[in-house]
C-alpha cells in the first residue's frame, strides 16, 4: 500500500498539484492534498488511508515550501517518507542575505488586507513561477475575493514563515528524506537552503537526498521533474 498527503505552501492552494495527482495517481498511489483555504477552496486536512500497522505501508508526505510548516502535525509525524520541495526550516537567513529579505516581507504584511493585496499576491506568484510560465488557474485565484477568515490564515501564516527557526514540529527522525531544490528558486536564498539540508542532517537517522533541479523556479512545473520524485519514492528510497 502506498498512499500520499500534499500540502501546499503560502499563498498557494490544492489546485497547484493537479500534474502531481495525475501522475501519482497512473502508478497506483492513494493521492490527497489538505488545503489552507486562503481563497476559493475551504479549508481541510488530510489524514492517512491506511494503519500503521501494514508493514509494506508507504505513507509519504509532499510538502511546498511552507507547507512542511503546515501540514498536520500527527500526518507528519507518522510519514514515513517525506519530500521537501523549495522548503525550509529557517525562512530568514542569518548572513547578508537578511535585510533584503526581511524588507520584503514586511512589505508583504502590510498589503494584507489593503488595496494593494491582490497586486502583491500576484506579483508573489509571478516570481514563485519564475523563470516558468505562472498557472493561469493560480494567477487569476489570487484575484478572487478573500473571506475574512481566509484573509487571516494568509496573515497568520506568513507570520509563521517569518518566525520560523527550526525544522517543521512532528518530523520523525526515521522519516527518509528527499530534498527538492530548483536552481532558479527566485524566492528561498542559498543560504536557507543549506541550513535546511545542515538541520535534516543533525535530527534524520539516515541522510537525506537531494535533487537540484535546473529549469524549475520556486514551484516546480515540469512534468519529468515531478516523475524524478516518483522514481525515487517507488526505486531509491531505501
């Protein structure tokens, strides 16, 4: 049994694994995705198909970005693999990179909310994209009128990312690890990307992989680049 839980990252929603469903879905994979439900989509967390107790039992975790952050504590915790994409365990880096950076997003906090919230959450998925072409789904979401509610989980959270310092809350140790990073990422510095890698060394039992992929920005698009992931969670995750 092989089954999978996707969380999407800030400002993002379900809609953005469609080609990840697809493909998982044609090689017998149980496929949910949880949602934030920041704008068209209500909010809902997945939780696993499965007991733990079937031993050829394949629960993985695929998390964007802040969605590592986000996903189900318990989901997390009981994953018993885990892929990061373009992820993080500390958003801010400690080096030069960190003013910049920090200028932003307050920028970003401050247009929640106002006149200027659509514009920002377009522009911020134009650069996620980048240097690919955006979604025409996702670009024309970001337009649509936010509840109140949905308007606060995209504040809260982007609070979280700010503030976040530490690998995600429920990551198990025994969990193996693949590390997806784009080289053309236009929204995580190099730096945060090596704190992540420094700080899955220290806390996994066994090391984690890592795929650098070099046409793909903050989100990953390509249809070959999602199919590497799968081949290493059906051939060399062991």
């Amino acid at each position: 049994m092989k089954e999978i839980i996707a969380m999407h990252g800030w400002a993002g929603d379900s809609h953005q694994w469609t080609n990840w469903k697809t493909i998982f879905k044609s090689c017998n994979w149980e496929w949910q995705a949880s949602e934030r439900g920041y704008k068209d989509k209500s909010p809902h967390i997945s939780k696993w198909n499965h007991n733990s107790k079937h031993t050829e039992l394949k629960r993985v975790a695929i998390c964007h970005s802040l969605g590592s952050h986000l996903i189900d504590n318990e989901v997390l915790y009981s994953a018993t693999h885990v892929v990061l994409i373009n992820s993080f365990s500390r958003f801010i880096p400690t080096g030069k990179e960190n003013r910049p950076i920090k200028l932003a997003l307050n920028r970003m906090m401050h247009a929640i909310n106002s006149p200027n919230e659509a514009t920002m959450l377009k522009k911020f998925q134009i650069k996620a994209y980048k240097p690919n072409c955006i979604n025409v789904k996702s670009s024309k979401s970001n337009l649509l009128h936010m509840s109140d509610s949905g308007r606060l989980r995209l504040k809260n959270d982007l609070k979280l990312l700010i503030n976040s310092d530490s690998l995600p809350i429920g990551l198990n140790n025994s969990a193996k690890v693949l590390i997806v990073n784009s080289e053309q990422d236009y929204i995580l510095a190099n730096q945060t990307k090596e704190k992540l890698a420094e700080d899955l060394i220290n806390h996994l039992e066994a090391a984690p992989k890592t795929i650098n992929l070099q046409d793909e920005g903050h989100f990953i698009t390509k249809i070959k680049n999602i199919k590497k992931v799968e081949h290493w969670l059906e051939f060399e995750h062991a």
